[in-house]
C-alpha cells in the first residue's frame, strides 16, 4: 500500500489489515506500549479547509510513532497563491516522508500523488473521506465484534461521508442502506460501484424505510465544507432526514450511532439521540487517531 486516496482504491484484505493494526495500536497505546515505527520521519499536513480531529489526531499520531508533523496552511503555502500541485508535489517530496492532504477536489490528491514521490493520505476531499471511514469501520467491529450480517444505513447528504461508507461498508462484508434526497444522491461512480453488490445496497428517498432492522445508523451535516452559500437552501432539502426516535423506533432495538462530526444538533440528529449515543460517538472520534497511526505506520513505515 503506496497511498490512501480514496476507499475504492483498497480491497477487502488491505482495509481487514489497517483495523488490524489499528486495534493492535490502541491496545498497545492504552496500555502504555511505545512503538516508534516512524522515528526521525515528517508527515506534512496541507489543510485547505478546517479541521479539529483530523489535524489532531494526525500530529499526534505522528508524535506517538515517533515522528513528526507540520501544519502546512493554504493560507501560508504557497498552493494558496496558484503554484501547481505538481510542483507542490515535486519539492515537498524532497523534504517529507509522507503528506496528509484536505482539500476541495479528488483530482489534487490523485495529483499529489502522481507528481510527487512520497506517500499521500487523503484526510477528506469533496469526494470522499477515507481516515474517517477507517475509523468508523473500526468502531462498529469494536462495538458489534463483526461486519458480516450487519445492516449499515446511512441518512443525509450524498456527500464524502456517503461515498465513502457505502465502499467502506459493502467492501467489508455489510449491508447497506441509503436515504437522501433525489437532488443529492452519492457519486455516480460509487453508484456504479454499488451495482456490484446486487440487493446488499438499497437505496431511497425515504429514511425510515432505509432504517428499517439497522445495526449501525450514521447521518452527516447537511451542509458540507465549501457549500456554505447553500445552507439556507439545504436547510429545506434535508428536512426530515434526521436521525430521531422515529428512526431508532424502526432500526434494531441495540443499534448504534455514528456521526463523523461536528454535529449540528436538531438538524441531522437530534440532541437526544446525540446524548444516548455519545460513547459510540465519542469512541469513532477517538479511532481516527488510532485508525491514522495504522495508514501511517503502512504507507510510510518499513515496507513488507
Ligand atoms: N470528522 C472530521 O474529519 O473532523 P474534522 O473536520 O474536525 O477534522
Ligand atoms: N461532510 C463533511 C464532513 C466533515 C468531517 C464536510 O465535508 O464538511
């Protein structure tokens, strides 16, 4: 494993090996075991959008393997002004050992990676948003001890989020379950990917009918990163499509609930549901730095 630009890139065996790892990671971290696997190594981190967990998680990561990260800003680099990603990519991977990258399109961390020599992590583009599904994956098998036989459903946004569990999900071996609005529908290329799984996936405009007899519920901001003009807008489109008690009233009596986060309470989930399901929430947050410290410690540590 060279990169992690985006879910589909991975197969089945290469996600199993990441949570593997990472579960090996935070039990080793819990229990005060230090691996510094990425000694004397420097992870650049460009972050054209905002962030709290990923920036966080990253550098502490880093910092735990032994190794070290810079915040690289678009407002600082010299990205921000027009240079060309492959230029970019070309000096930073004369300085770096690897580069985490948030960015707006697919195509700069596709590029990244294509001019550039050194590992490229993907920590969220419009398209897809592969470190948080990791770490969600990791969270249902640590809550559910199993994919296999499990109904995933996710309510909202046909955004990063969606893209990516629908890969995520079906690739390791669950059931998934859609709902969003007609005019906000996952990528066309997920979609297509999706076929392939026969009625593993389902799709609607519907979210209870989604969340019918499901084992993990998992919704997202109505309004993403970059869409800020929009909100008003998507406040009406995404009316209804909230995880509430309706919605946990029809998914199995044990389900869980995951959010990526930052939340919007009484939008997308209501603060009641939030609350009741804050330790599995909280839990997914936390697996982002133990789920990283894996991609890390795979694309960027000794190679197998
Ligand atoms: N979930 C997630 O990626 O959070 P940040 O935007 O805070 O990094
Ligand atoms: N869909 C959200 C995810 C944030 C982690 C966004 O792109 O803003």
């Amino acid at each position: 494993m060279k990169h992690l630009l985006k879910m589909l890139d991975l197969s089945k065996e290469e996600i199993l090996d990441i949570l593997n790892l990472a579960d090996q990671l935070k039990y080793e971290n819990k229990n005060g075991i230090e691996h510094h696997i990425l000694k004397g190594k420097t992870l650049g981190m460009i972050f054209q959008k905002s962030s709290t967990r990923t920036r966080v998680s990253f550098e502490t990561g880093m910092y735990q393997l032994g190794g070290q990260a810079l915040f690289l800003s678009n407002r600082d680099l010299q990205i921000g002004r027009g240079e060309p990603v492959q230029d970019t990519a070309r000096v930073l991977s004369r300085y770096l050992d690897g580069i985490m990258i948030r960015t707006f399109e697919q195509k700069e961390v596709e590029d990244l990676a294509k001019y550039g020599s050194i590992p490229v992590i993907n920590g969220l583009t419009d398209f897809c948003h592969p470190c948080q599904v990791l770490a969600d994956l990791m969270t249902i098998r640590e809550f559910k001890g199993r994919f296999e036989g499990l109904k995933m459903c996710y309510i909202g946004d046909g955004n990063n989020m969606a893209n990516s569990l629908i890969v995520g999900g079906l690739k390791v071996g669950m059931e998934v379950s859609i709902a969003c609005p007609k005019d906000y529908q996952p990528a066309a290329e997920v979609l297509e990917f999706a076929k392939g799984y026969g009625d593993k996936f389902s799709m609607t405009d519907v979210p209870l009918e989604a969340a019918k007899d499901a084992d993990v519920l998992f919704t997202d901001v109505w309004t993403s990163m970059g869409e800020e003009a929009e909100t008003e807008k998507r406040k009406i489109a995404f009316k209804g499509y909230q995880i509430n008690d309706d919605i946990m009233a029809v998914a199995k009596a044990d389900a869980m609930v995951q959010h990526c986060l930052p939340a919007h309470r009484e939008e997308e989930i209501t603060e009641k549901v939030f609350e009741a399901h804050a330790n599995e929430i909280f839990e997914e947050a936390e697996n982002r730095l133990h789920a990283q410290k894996a991609v890390m410690v795979k694309v960027m540590g000794p190679q197998e």
